[in-house]
C-alpha cells in the first residue's frame, strides 16, 4: 500500500519523504546491500543435493502487505518445507484480521512452486494442515506444508523468468493502455480455484474514473486516521543503517531526510496534527498519480476463506509476474479493501463497482496497471532470516 510521509521542521519548512509499503515497499538510491537478494542464488542444485534454499531463494523475493515478510519455515523434516506466519510481523490496524497475511503467504508458495518446477520438482502443498484459522485472527499453527518430490513430468513455468524482474510501480503511468492480448495472459496467469478476474480501461472512461476516485478516498482516509498511518510509521527505516539492519517494510535513503531524522526532528511515535498541510499536499501528489492511471486490475471471489486468501495471493504473485512479462507494471491499492471501520464505505463502494455483492463475495486484489517507469527493488532479508532454528517453535 501506498504510504506518503512529511516531516514538519522546525520554522514551518517541510521535506516530503516518499514511502510505499503493500505487498512491497522502497524508495530510490537503497544500499546495494539491502538487495543482495536480488542477485539470486546462483545455479539451480546438483542432483543429489538439497534444493530447499536454493528454492526459498526465489520464494523470498514474493510481494508482501508493508513489505514485512512474515514467512517463517520449518526445514527439519527432510524434502518437505513447512510454512508459518510470523505473527510478530502483523499490521493489525490496516489488516485486522490478516487477509493480506494470509494473501502474502500465497504469493511466497507460488514462487516457492516455480522455483520447484524449475528444477524438475512437485511441490504437493497441502493447505492448513493443521485447520485453518479462524477468521478474525491467525494462530500458531501451520500455513502450509510442502511436500517436494522428483517428477519427470513437471516442466519449467515460463513466468519463472520474471521472478527477478517484477517489481511494484508506484509510479506515474504513462497514458497509452495495456494491449488487449496483454490483458488476457494476466487474466489467464490469474486463474486459480474460486477467482473471477477484471479490467477497467478507457472503452469505460466513467468507471474508470469511479475506481480512481475510490482509491482516492481511500488513500486520503489512511493517511488521516491516526493509528493507520502510525503502523506505516513502525516500518518505517531511514537511512543505509536502518535499511541493512532491517531490510524489510518501507526504505527512504534520501539524504536531507536522514540529516533531519538524525537531528532528532522527525518524531516517528507522532501522527501528524488534523488538518496538517504536508498530508494535504501528498494527497493531492498522489492523486495526480492516480489520475494517470489508464487501467486497473481486480479479482474476486466468492467466500473468504483462510484458504480462498492463501490462492487469491498465488494468483496475484502469478498476475503480476505475466504483467512483468508483458512489459507492464502493477500497484496493488489495498487502502479500500481493508476491512477497519474508517474505510467501511470505500470498502462497499469498491465492492458494488466491481459486482462483488457483500457478504458472499470479496475482491481480493485491485491494483492500477499501466506502462511505468522503471524502479528498484524492495529490501529483502534474506534465507537465513525466515528459516526456523531446530529449537524454535512458531507459536
């Protein structure tokens, strides 16, 4: 999810500091450190050996809500990789009951199963093993449990190839519209149990303007409530030091928003006062971007299950990966879907526009889509980080 922050100085001077966090979150200029990742692990695994890490290496590098990357797994049972939710990385104010979680977990089990498939495994994922978790809040127990074995007959996904190249454009879009044939391999990427995929574009000018204003409405109500734009405050990291320690949630290595934060004028345990004219002033940024926007991209489905959740994010890891493919970039626009009380009619709003009827149904993912600009990846933390110890317990 989008995240603009301001910092008032002292003497009525401001500095604008750009932030993203959504299933992926950074800004411009981040240490080459903090993307080690990105450079992938090398080689695919000799036979013979264990291809686990070299596997996780891909999975690792998934869209996640804030860019939290709350994958934590279990590697102690040989050829099997159990997958948990880290719940110390939880955003219980934008996300109360961990939809996005649950979505999050989906897009790292896709690109876990690519890479799978790449080096000629089936990755049997049983949902759940354990029993789902309830639907206000998400427990100890297993996501997931991936059980990998040789099969001759398994070949490589093509969409593989874009693992390293997707990326999260928050960006202002260029006017021309994505090509029809490009829009049906997203819709065809995206098909998974129980999703409907849509599209929106200027064949339907008055929609389209109806989805850019809800999204507006959404972006200015997270930024004025205070708790919700606190909870992008906490992953907040400033600074090369910050960025390498942490390498998650939203980076901004820009260097008078350093100084400022180093001198001790940026309070990040504060939201900004009602009615304060640096949200104001990002409002209407944002909102131009937005009207840039040429077309956007959702899907639904009908319940809203733990494991809907879980394959609604599989199908948009895969979505954006074909919309890499076809030189096209999305921005998830997660603001209105979420479920606390300030965004309630944004929530209905999005819902009636798309032909999603409440309660039955759920749109699970609507993001912008268009040609962009290219930018950076987000900081990743790396294997090792979400790799279980032999004595660690999930719970």
């Amino acid at each position: 999810m989008e995240r603009r922050l301001f910092i008032r100085l002292l003497g009525g001077g401001v500095v604008t500091a750009a932030t993203t966090g959504t299933l992926s979150g950074c800004s411009a200029d981040l240490p080459a450190e903090a993307l080690t990742a990105w450079q992938g692990p090398g080689q695919p695994p000799a036979a013979g050996t264990d291809p686990r890490h070299w596997m996780l290496a891909h999975a690792i590098l998934a869209p996640h809500s804030h860019n939290l990357q709350s994958w934590l797994v279990d590697l102690r049972q040989p050829g099997s990789i159990t997958l948990y939710c880290d719940r110390s990385r939880l955003l219980p104010e934008t996300d109360p009951f961990s939809r996005q979680m649950m979505m999050s977990q989906g897009t790292f089990l896709e690109l876990l199963n690519l890479a799978a498939r790449q080096v000629g495994l089936r990755a049997d994922i049983q949902l759940f093993p354990q029993g789902e978790f309830g639907p206000t809040h998400i427990d100890q127990r297993p996501t997931a449990l991936i059980r990998l074995s040789p099969d001759a007959s398994i070949r490589p996904d093509p969409l593989f190839q874009q693992v390293f190249k997707r990326r999260t454009n928050r960006e202002a879009y260029e006017a021309r519209e994505p090509a029809v044939d490009a829009l049906a391999a997203i819709a065809a990427s995206a098909v998974v149990p129980n999703t409907v995929t849509g599209f929106v574009g200027s064949a339907q000018a008055t929609q389209r303007d109806q989805h850019r204003q809800i999204a507006m409405d959404a972006w200015r109500i997270e930024l004025e409530t205070p708790r919700t734009i606190l909870e992008s405050y906490q992953y907040l990291r400033i600074g090369p030091a910050e960025i390498n320690q942490h390498r998650d949630g939203i980076s901004i290595n820009k260097p008078f928003v350093r100084a400022v934060t180093a001198l001790g004028l940026f309070d990040r345990t504060k939201a900004p006062a009602p009615g304060d004219s640096n949200i104001a002033a990002q409002i209407k940024e944002f909102n131009a971007k937005l009207a840039t926007t040429p077309a956007f991209f959702w899907f639904t489905t009908q319940g809203n299950s733990r494991s809907t959740q879980v394959l609604a994010g599989r199908a948009y890891a895969r979505a954006q990966l074909a919309a890499s493919a076809q030189g096209l970039s999305m921005h998830p626009l997660q603001q209105a879907l979420q479920e606390y009380p300030e965004q309630a009619g944004t929530y209905a709003a999005i819902h009636q526009l798309v032909g999603a009827p409440l309660p039955t149904h759920t749109v699970q993912m609507w993001a912008r889509l268009g040609h962009a600009p290219v930018v950076p990846p987000a900081p990743r933390r790396g294997v090792a980080a979400h790799v279980m110890p032999v004595s660690a317990s999930a719970g």
